[in-house]
C-alpha cells in the first residue's frame, strides 16, 4: 500500500477547503485525515489508482467520491433593530433584535446592556421565542438624555455550534421627562 496525501483529492463545494494527511502502515488499511477546516460547503475525498497491488501486480482501482460532510464556520447574525420611538417622556420603547442563521436563541435580559446618556435609565425585558426575533423592551424610563441597547456575544448558535456575536451600540432614543415651564 502506497497510499500518501498526495494520492487523495479534496472533493469540495462552496468555500470549505482543509489539508490531508494519511497514516498507518501495513498491507490492510489507511487513516485519512482532513484538518485546518475552512469555510462553508462540503467535504469527501476520492483515492487515485495505483495506490496499493497485490502479489500478482494487479493495481487498486480508484475510489470515490466518498460520502461528504457538511462544513460551516459562519456564526449566527444578530441586528438591532430601531427603536419603536425617537422621543419619549417615560413611555416604554421596543427594539426588535433578528436573527439569521440560528437554530438556538437564548437572549435574556442580563444580556442586553442599557447605553445612556445624562440621568437617562429605565429597565430592560426580552420576550418571545424561535430562532428568528426577540422583543427588547426598555420600562420603567426616568430621567433625561438618551438610551439605546447592546447585544452581548453568545444569544445564538447553529446546528454547527457557532456562537453569535455581539451586537450594537443600536439607535438610540431622547428621554426628556421635564414637563415644559412657562
């Protein structure tokens, strides 16, 4: 047996590409292995003739395609959507938060990080479920300025195990709660 990496071809699709290597010894079997996998496709191999003869001399025909693997190294996305208001005076104020790619969503509250300015604060709450939306829902508003929400790296996953990033500074929105003087 014969059998060395540069006797396998890459059978590729899309972005996916690795490098192969081949171990063992003997008369029977080879390990071949494809690492430093990257990009987005699928994967299979195929072995040129010639690589292994028995005592008569007859050469091993070649093999392939194998079956594929599926490759993905592209995470989750996430966006921040725009605030449902530009101004308000303590009225509660929704962003929608997407997601593309994500077969697991677990955005909770203590992942949203509440960006302000002057005495601006309020209260932050996350509802609904699926792999698509969440609503972010900013309460309980006092003071002045403004506030907007950051999404915190790790709300998502895909089938593949990538983790979503980060997201934001979103838009932020006025919070004036003085009442006009005359």
């Amino acid at each position: 047996v014969t059998l060395g990496a540069g006797n396998v071809a890459l059978n590729t699709t899309g972005t996916a590409t690795g490098s192969v290597a081949v171990t063992g010894s003997g008369n029977a079997t080879r390990t071949v292995t494809i690492s430093s996998i990257t990009g987005d496709g699928t994967l299979g191999i195929s072995i040129a003739a010639g690589t292994a003869s028995d005592a008569a001399g007859n050469l091993a025909a070649a093999e392939g395609p194998s079956t594929a693997f599926s490759v993905d190294n592209t995470a989750p996305s996430v966006s921040i959507g725009a605030p449902s208001a530009t101004i308000t005076n303590g009225a509660s104020v929704t962003y929608t938060v997407s997601y593309v790619g994500a077969s697991s969503v677990t955005l909770n509250a203590g992942d949203v990080t509440l960006n302000s300015s002057g005495t601006a604060t309020g209260t932050v709450g996350v509802t609904g479920s699926g792999t698509a939306t969440r609503t972010v829902t900013v309460s309980s508003i006092t003071g002045n300025g403004t506030l907007g929400i950051s999404i915190a790296a790790n709300t998502a996953t895909d089938a593949a195990g990538n983790i979503a990033p980060s997201a934001g500074p979103g838009a932020t929105f006025t919070v004036d709660t003085d009442a006009p003087t005359i």
